[in-house]
C-alpha cells in the first residue's frame, strides 16, 4: 500500500536523521517534496505510526494512504512515474 508521511519540523536544529531513517525502513520511498514522502509499504497505518512516534517524533506527524485519483504539478518525472506504478 501508498503512503503519503508528512511532517512539521517545529525545532529548529533538531536531527531528524533518525526519523528519515525510519521512514525509509517502512518500504520503498520517494522524497517528492521537502518534508513529504510517499512510501509503498505493507505495514498498516497504525503500525506505521507507532515506529515514527517511537522515534522521539515531538513535532506534528501525518500519514495518509494514497489511493487513485491522484495527482500532481510540478513534480519529478521520475517520482510521477513511480507512483504511478504503486498507487492503486
């Protein structure tokens, strides 16, 4: 299943190494956009959530499971492509 995971980065100098990390463990990803990812994965949502929020994830989180219609403007090729690929 897609996944779009989006976060607000409140704190300023905070590292947030631990928390991309962990959201590129859930499954094959893509950065389409600063602080949104899409992630293919076969976790469900609430498992989802509870690996980013054990990551020390004090500021707000945001997952979504991307189903058909979608679309975008502006994007990498690249990234359309993919999605289109695992949206369903």
């Amino acid at each position: 299943m897609a996944y779009l995971i989006s976060y607000d980065l409140r704190y300023p100098g905070r590292d947030y190494t631990r928390l991309t990390a962990e959201i590129g463990a859930l499954g094959t990803c893509v950065k389409p956009l600063e602080s949104v990812w899409i992630v293919d994965s076969t976790l469900d949502v609430q498992t989802i959530i509870a690996r980013l929020n054990a990551v020390d994830m004090t500021d707000s989180l945001l997952v979504i499971r991307v189903n058909n219609p979608w679309w975008s403007i502006g994007l990498d090729q690249r990234i359309v492509t993919w999605m289109q690929q695992i949206v369903n």
